[in-house]
C-alpha cells in the first residue's frame, strides 16, 4: 500500500483518488477551496442556480461505471444554432434526424452531414486506441466509447464486459495501421469543415468544436471533429439538480472508499528529490509525507510553483493559452418559448471573432453567445415562472482591466448583440451576475483565467500537451491543462489514465 496525496479536488483529481483507493492505497485529498468539483461549480443567489461551468454530460458512462449514483435525463435536442441571417437548426442525439434538419437548413447537405458523422466516428474509434488510451508509450486503460455504430442499451452508456467499478479489465485494444491516417493528420479544423460541407453556416457549425478546447478552429486539429460522434453516439445528459450534484455524487463515492478529504487547504510546494517526490507543505508550512502525488492542477502552476522547472514552463508557454470565457448568469423573467437546454447564437464572422480572442487579445467585438437555460422541470434552478440564463462568451486569458472597455459594458455589448438575433432580455431581468477572466485565474489558478490550459494550435498540439507523468518518480498530473484535455470526459479519461499509470509504475504496492 503507498501513501498518495492529491493536490486539488476538480473532477479528474477525484477520480484518481477514487481509483487509487479502491487499489488500496492510503489516499489523501487536499482542496484550496471550500467545496470539490473545480470548475464544476454554480452560482446561486435569491433563489436562481447558475451552471458557472460545464452544463451537458457526455459519456455518462465513465461516471457510472465507477459506481457514481446519478439522477440523469437525456436531452434529445441537444442544440439549436442561430445564425446572424436568422436561420436556424436543431441538432438532436438521433443522427438521421439531424440529417433531416441540416438538409431542411441548407438542401443537399444532409448528405454531406452524414458523411461527416461518419468520418467522426471513425476518428473517435481511432483517438479511443490510442489518444485516449493513455500516454504515447502505448495504451494503458481500455477504451471508453462504444464501437462505431453501436447504441448505449440505456443511460448507463454502455459498460464493456469484464469491467468492473471503472477498472481496466480484459485485454487492452491496441493502435491499428490507420488510425493515424483516420484523424485527418496534417489538417485544420476549418479544412476538415470545407471538406464536407458547402454551406458556409455548416462549415462555422464544425469549427465551433475547437471551443471545446479553448482554441481556434483556424489552427486546431482536425481530430477535434470527433466531438458529434459523441453527442450523438452517448448522447446529452442533464444531471437533475445541475451538474454539480456530480461533484457531490463523486465526493459522496470519495468518503467510502475511505479517501481522507481537507477542505480550505493550500498546498505550496511538492517536496522532491532528484529522483522522486517526498509529500508536500502545505501553506501553514506542514510537511506531509507521500509516496505518490497526483497533482490536479494548472500545469502552469505546478511547474512554476509548486515545483519549479523552468524548462517545462517555457515549453507550456509555446503553447499559448488557451481562450477564457466572460459568463453573463442573467436571472430571466418568464418563460422562453422554443428554448432549448443549448443554445449557440453565432456571429457574423467566425473569422473576425477568433483573431480577436488569439491575435488582437480582446474580446470579440461581435461575439458568438452560448446560453444554457434549464428546459427540464427542475425547482432547483429557477423560481416558478422564471429562468436562470447562463451566457458564456469566448474571450483572451488575461486581465479584463487591458479590455478597451469595462466588463458591464462588454456585457451590454453582449445582450444589444443577442436582442438583435432573437434574444432580447430588455424588462425580463431581475438581476445579471458577471465572471470575467480574472474571476477564473484567481478561483482557479489557471493561468491568466484560461479554461484549459494551452490552445490546441497546429495539427501535433494535443501531443505537446504536459503529461500525466512527472518529472519525478511518484509525480503525476491530472486536469484539464494535462493529457488527454478538458472538459468533463475528457478529466475522466486523465483520473483513470493517472491510475493505471500508477499500478503500472509501482506493481505490488496496492
């Protein structure tokens, strides 16, 4: 058995412990901050809710398999995009009918759409073998997804046989000869987008999946296509009180493994020696001894502070960072007809809008908005009669005082642009909450507010990214600044990742 401490408690950090604890290792979890989750967070105040963070689940099935108890309602829309010129498609988890609409929005591209799916599927399979599989030194846990074609049987996704409470069972898949050639190597997002669609609305709905990860479709990988075939392979899922109770679910999970959890605790520094980590200090200068340390935080931050490597921090800097985000949580008189749980309210010039966020550093002066309102019957969220609208525009990491104007007239900017297109809130608010990049950077740590760390720019950025092992032997990395990425699969993946490394590096210990 090792003694394990993980430094921050966001969703990835949880899920190691979780996993490193079920191994049978004497873990330790230590937060900054007053709660667990990360980024997973909300904002309430006179009796509105707000998703301050991720709004839609994913892949519900890497929480299920680890046991997590969770309310989950399926969203069959999954969302509607709005364009400048007032058109409109819904997109849904059944592939046919988003076909149906896509060609009702721009006639003859159905089929196009549905070769795009097709194409990323393929890529999810492929970046399941291997990208997602563990470090480029070979696969260390077994896929998460469902082959291509094949439907979760119900809201537990699916659950590979063999497998028990998000373990690593049976023999891993290995990387097949194409699945390089599979995730379009060499190309952009927005040349993968003109590759299959005409319409320039569709193209501007496939590069809106470099947001994903902070970054510019532009420069962005292509492989980031794979994103629909995960929303409308596993579908869009609605935790019933917010996604927070995931967080809680999982500190829930947490306690009976028996995993020893100290809020309000600053960790300052990974004590190592040349070869491996010793524990950490925590900010009232107690030194706690550890034969592991999974550090679940900014990259940018271990490297910089809590244990310092000049090297890696400047090939961390090369990377750029990625976007931040400025969140307008609007409490909304009323009810919306025809809102759905997502909405993307695009601007006028994608191209323009990126330059702005990763060439001119300021925020778009036509911004693409993306609401998320609650459309389930759900109490927690809303008074009767009323919505909670949370807004979340993509801006630089950085100082909002650089911004040529104030953030409350940059969100009145942002509410003149969304009543232009459909949305206008004037008499409907009872109150607007903002939380602007420097909110992030100082709840979070993250380096100048960014959401994921470095930007994913060039075709090789996700292999550039920091690993989930240290440069000590003993140290890990786990988050959305490390590998495989953010968002909450993706967080997942790096938990169960860090795990198998950890039973691979020190056989016998648990």
């Amino acid at each position: 058995m090792a003694e394990v401490i993980v430094v921050g408690g966001g969703v990835g950090g949880m899920v190691a412990a979780l996993l490193l604890a079920r191994d049978g290792h004497d873990v330790r979890l230590y937060e900054r901050l007053p709660r667990l989750g990360g980024k997973l967070a909300e904002h309430t105040r006179d009796g509105f809710t707000f998703s301050a963070g991720p709004s839609l689940l994913t892949l519900p099935g890497l929480f299920l398999d680890l046991g997590v108890p969770l309310d989950l309602l399926e969203l069959h829309q999954l969302c509607r995009y709005h364009w400048a010129d007032g058109s409109v498609l819904p997109t849904y988890r059944d592939p046919e009918r988003t076909a149906e609409e896509v060609d009702r929005l721009a006639p003859g591209e159905g089929r196009n759409w549905r070769a795009f799916h097709r194409w990323a599927e393929r890529c999810l399979d492929a970046s399941a073998r291997t990208f997602f599989a563990g470090p480029s030194s070979g696969p260390v846990v077994e896929p998460p997804f469902r082959p291509a074609g094949r439907r979760p049987d119900d809201r537990r996704g699916d659950r590979p046989a063999g497998r028990q409470s998000g373990q690593p069972g049976g023999p891993l898949a290995r990387p097949r000869p194409g699945d390089l050639l599979a995730v379009a190597p060499g190309r952009t997002l927005h040349a993968l987008a003109g590759r299959f669609f005409r319409d320039a609305r569709l193209r501007q709905y496939v590069d809106r999946y470099a947001t994903y990860a902070g970054s510019n479709p532009y420069r962005a990988p292509a492989a980031l296509g794979c994103v629909p075939a995960i929303e409308h392979g596993d579908g869009g899922w609605y935790v019933r009180g917010g996604l927070p109770r995931l967080a809680d679910a999982l500190a829930l999970s947490l306690d009976k493994a028996g995993v020893e959890i100290r809020l309000e605790t600053e960790i300052t520094e990974v004590i190592a020696g040349a070869g491996r980590v010793g524990g950490v200090r925590t900010a009232r200068g107690e030194a706690v001894r550890a034969d592991i340390v999974v550090v679940n935080a900014d990259a940018a931050c271990l490297y910089g502070r809590l244990l310092p490597d000049r090297a890696r921090l400047r090939r961390i800097a090369r990377l750029g960072l990625s976007s931040s985000a400025f969140l307008l949580l609007a409490a909304v008189e009323g009810r919306t007809e025809g809102m759905a749980h997502h909405s993307v309210v695009f601007s006028a010039d994608y191209r323009r809008e990126f330059g702005d966020i990763f060439d001119r550093r300021r925020p778009p002066e036509d911004p693409t908005v993306y609401i998320a309102c609650p459309v389930v019957d759900d109490p927690a969220q809303a008074p009767e009669g009323a919505e909670s609208w949370s807004m979340l525009v993509n801006v630089p990491a950085g100082d909002p005082g650089r911004w040529p104007m104030p953030p409350e007239a940059y969100a009145e900017l942002v509410l003149d642009r969304l009543a232009s297109r459909g949305y206008d809130l004037s008499g409907r608010l009872r109150f607007l909450d903002l939380l602007t990049p420097a909110d992030l950077r100082d709840r979070y740590g993250g380096w100048g507010g960014a959401i994921y760390g470095g930007a994913y720019g060039g075709p090789f950025a996700p292999f550039r990214r920091p690993g989930n092992r240290g440069p000590r032997r003993g140290l890990y990395l786990v988050g959305g600044s490390a590998h495989p990425g953010g968002g909450l699969p993706l967080v997942a993946m790096g938990g169960r990742i860090v795990a198998a490394l950890v039973r691979r590096d020190f056989p016998g210990s648990a």
